[in-house]
C-alpha cells in the first residue's frame, strides 16, 4: 500500500506536500477498494453490516491512508536527499 502511494507520490508530488489530507484520501480509497472490490473476489465472508463495525472499519482505514502518506513521504524525501 506504500508502494503505491509512493508511485502515486513521484508523478503527483501534491501528494507528499500535504499528507493529512492525501493521506485521508488514500485510507478512504483503500476501504472503497478492499470492502467492494477485494473481499467480494475472495473466499472470505463479507463483514458483519454493524455500523460500529463499519465505522470502526472505515477509521482504520483512514488510519492506515495516514500512515502509508507520512511513511511514503519520509522514503521519497530520504530518496532524494
């Protein structure tokens, strides 16, 4: 997942200046692509329709949006230093 941001980083380097907000971005785009893309292609069952749960989901994926940003941005500017 940081991977990509960073691929995604080097062609838009709007994404590395403001992290918070691309970061939350990602997250966002990463539930969309793992709750309607991914879990329905593979063997595992689809996630209870609680909506704790999918709030709680939906945080974590946020979450992991941030980190996979600040983790992207500190490898690209290491990279270029």
């Amino acid at each position: 997942m940081v991977a990509v941001y960073a691929l995604a980083a080097r062609r838009w380097p709007r994404l590395t200046g403001r992290p918070w907000s691309s970061g939350l971005v990602y997250g966002g785009l990463l539930y969309v692509a793992m709750t309607w893309v991914v879990v329905p292609l593979s063997a595992a069952s689809p996630s209870p329709k609680v909506p704790a749960w999918i709030a709680a989901s939906i945080a974590m994926h946020l979450l992991i949006g941030l980190l996979c940003a600040v983790f992207a941005r500190r490898a690209l500017r290491r990279n270029a230093a």
